[in-house]
C-alpha cells in the first residue's frame, strides 16, 4: 500500500530522481504483494517485508538505493556502486541518465526478502561459513 509520506518525498524531487524512485518503489513493491513502504529517520522511504529491504535517499547528483542484506546476496551483475565491506548494507547508486537494471535489482530485492522471511542476514550469516556469504 501507498504511504502518502512517500509520495510526497519523491514529488518534491527534480523529475530525473523522481522518475528513479518511482521505477525503484515500483520494482520493490512488485517483487512481493506484502512489503510495506513507511518513513523512517524523519524523511527517508523505507521499504519492508519481515526486516528492511532497502530505503530511498536523494542526494544532490544521484539517487542511492540501499540495500540491507548484510552483504550475502549475490551481485552477478556488478550493480552495488558502493559499500562492498558494509556488515549492514550496500548502495546501488544512480545519477541523472542512468536507467534502473530491473532485473539485478529485482533478483536482489527478492533474495532480501527470502532472507528476511528466513530469520534474517544476521541470522543466516551466523549459520553460513564465511566464504558463502561473499
């Protein structure tokens, strides 16, 4: 379901950045029928589902998308700009021009929640050896 608080961080945005929250708020909410979108830290868009999945936070020259997966969801496509040695989360970032890969970023959003729904990245990071969560 729509948060009215969301709507209103993203319209106050330039076009370019809102059309990029847009199209990430869309993908994260199609990749599963019961995640939640809310604010948090006063005017950040959050998106959950058993844990966070990611949050939304527009700065100046880009977007940046950060994802909570502890680290241990796979990036095949190299899409994580930033926050590779992250324990919490990592940044998928976007700047003017630059199109959302839907499928990287779709695959992630729902191996976050099938961690989530599984206990946890903390959880399953304590259960998993350390080279399987590279």
């Amino acid at each position: 379901m729509a948060d009215p608080r969301v709507d209103s961080y993203i319209e106050s945005l330039p076009e370019w950045q809102q059309a990029i929250c847009q199209a990430v708020r869309e993908l994260v909410l199609a990749a599963n029928p019961d995640v939640q979108e809310t604010i948090k830290r006063t005017i950040q868009p959050y998106f959950v589902l058993d844990g966070n999945i990611c949050a939304l936070l527009a700065a100046k020259d880009h977007v940046n998308v950060f994802l909570y997966d502890g680290g241990i969801v796979p990036d095949p496509q190299g899409i994580i700009t930033a926050g590779h040695n992250n324990k919490t989360a990592r940044t998928v970032s976007y700047r003017e021009g630059e199109a959302v890969n839907v499928q990287a970023l779709g695959d992630m959003f729902r191996a976050i929640i099938a961690n989530n729904r599984a206990g946890g990245w903390r959880k399953i990071k304590a259960i998993r050896p350390p080279e399987a969560t590279q």
